[in-house]
C-alpha cells in the first residue's frame, strides 16, 4: 500500500480526542497552507479561515457544533475529549456566491495534513449559523461553509463492509470503538471502458 493510501485510509472522522494535548497556532497556519495551495474552481480562492487554539473560544465553537447525529444518545465529545483546535472555514462572497467544491476540496487537504503529523479530526456541516456567526463576530459577507475540529485523536475508528441489510450508519461498540460500514468498491462503480 503507498503511502498516500495508507494516509487516506487512516484519516477517519474522529470525534474524541486528548484535550491535553494542545496543537500550535502555527500548525494550524502550515495546515491552511496545504489548502491555500490546492485546486480551486476557476482559481478564485474564495475561502477565507478562523483558525482557534484558545480554550475559551474553542468551547465557544464547540457549542454551536451538532456531533453524529447517527449516535442518538451521544452529545459529543466530554470535558477532556474535546477538540485542542477549530478551522472554521468561510466563502467570501465579495469574490463569488458559488464556492463549488473548493471548502470540501480545502477541508480534506486540512485534514490529511493533520493525521500525516499526528492529529486528526471531523469535518462538520452540522453547524447553528446563527450562534457561531455571533460568537465569532463573523462578517455577513463571508458564508460559514464548515468547521474542522481538531486533536489528537483516542478513538479507534474502523471501516467494515456494509452489511447485508444495507445499513450505512456508524456505530460505537461496547468498547466505544467507531464503526463505519463502505460500500464495496464493485458496489459504487457504475461502468468501466477498458
């Protein structure tokens, strides 16, 4: 297996962490780096970032954060599990009201920067807009396109095929070890010209 797969492969949604462990502001920086300097859609690089280590605004970006929504009976990671750091990432739509795909394009390349030097962390959609634009004081001009918690994760998290019920949705063992069913590579591939 290369190395980028291998990398791939282990850059899994993790959603508990050591809250001990404290990630540096200029890592932080390194990783929007790797963003700033992937594809971007006609090249507009409409993404603009807030990047948080400080305990008391990372709680405050926790707060407006929803956390799987497929466990019922989890609110998300407790004191001590929670994320060292947050990136919020916004559209600048003084640049252009459609962001295609750069955010998504942007947050994996966040991420697999992270795990290759150790952390990890969740992409998260499941944002209250209202509560986080307050909090962060953020601009009406920028749209909140997503929040990228992350730490050094505690949790083992494994991928398994998808059962045969057909049932998608991840789930935690008694061990707290996260489950997440992938659809067979035959399963996802439509045709194939050779």
């Amino acid at each position: 297996m290369s190395a980028l797969s291998e990398l791939i492969k282990n850059n899994r949604s993790f959603r508990r962490f050591d809250q001990s462990v404290k990630i540096e502001l200029d890592t932080l920086k390194s990783l929007i780096d790797l963003a700033r300097c992937s594809a971007s859609a006609a090249n507009l690089q409409p993404l603009k970032y807030i990047l948080s280590v400080e305990p008391v605004m990372n709680e405050r970006i926790f707060s407006c954060l929803a956390w799987a929504a497929y466990l019922k009976d989890w609110n998300g990671p407790s004191d001590g599990e929670k994320p060292s750091a947050y990136i919020v990432i916004l559209g600048d739509k003084s640049v252009t009201d459609n962001f295609r795909c750069d955010h998504g394009i942007a947050a994996q390349s966040i991420m697999l920067g992270a795990r290759e030097i150790g952390f990890g962390g969740c992409i998260i959609a499941a944002i209250h807009q209202r509560n986080i634009r307050f909090c962060l004081n953020i601009h009406p001009n920028h749209e909140i396109l997503l929040v990228l918690a992350l730490g050094k994760p505690i949790e083992e998290v494994l991928i398994e095929p998808v059962p045969a019920d057909g049932n998608i949705r991840y789930w935690r063992d008694s061990n707290q070890v996260h489950h997440v069913p992938k659809r067979s590579l035959d399963d996802i591939i439509v045709s194939s010209y050779s």
